[in-house]
C-alpha cells in the first residue's frame, strides 16, 4: 500500500486596511495551485468575514460577493502573498 502525503498551506499576512492593520489568514487544503484559497478576517464588529480566493487567468481573484470594500480592493496584494507563499513550498 502506498501512502501519500499532501502539504497543507496556511499562513497570516498583517495587512493594513480600512486604516487600521487586520490579520489575514490564508488556508489551502493541499499544496496545489487549482483550488481555493479560503481566508478568514475579523472587522471591526470582532465578526470573522470568510471568503474564497481562486486561480483565474493566472491570478488569483475573490470569488465570494457581497465583501466589504476594505477587503476587496486589496485583491492584488492577496494575489501577491499567495504567490509569495508558493514560492516559499
């Protein structure tokens, strides 16, 4: 019987937003680039806001609606910590 292992990633990011710096964490439930990313962030309520993140024409994008501004316009900058993270696997 073979066994397989996969990698789990997850990582937290320090991201300034809304004026103020939020925790970011990132959870992926295996080493690959095809899946989801699903991240997690308290606002300012302490309510947890989860949302997906996806690989779409090479870069990922928030696939969840209805997300407060604060988070969406940081898209790019998760783009970037993702891709950083895969680079460090």
């Amino acid at each position: 019987m073979e066994l397989k292992y996969v990698k789990n990633i997850q990582f937290t990011r320090l991201v300034k937003s809304d004026g103020q710096l939020k925790e970011f964490n990132f959870r992926k439930p295996n080493g690959k680039q095809e899946g989801p990313f699903t991240v997690d962030v308290i606002d300012v309520k302490e309510k947890r806001i989860i949302f997906n993140m996806e690989l779409k024409d090479n870069s990922w994008k928030i696939i969840t609606a209805g997300l407060p501004e604060w988070i969406t316009e940081n898209e790019s900058s998760f783009h970037d910590m993702i891709e950083e993270e895969f680079k460090t696997v």
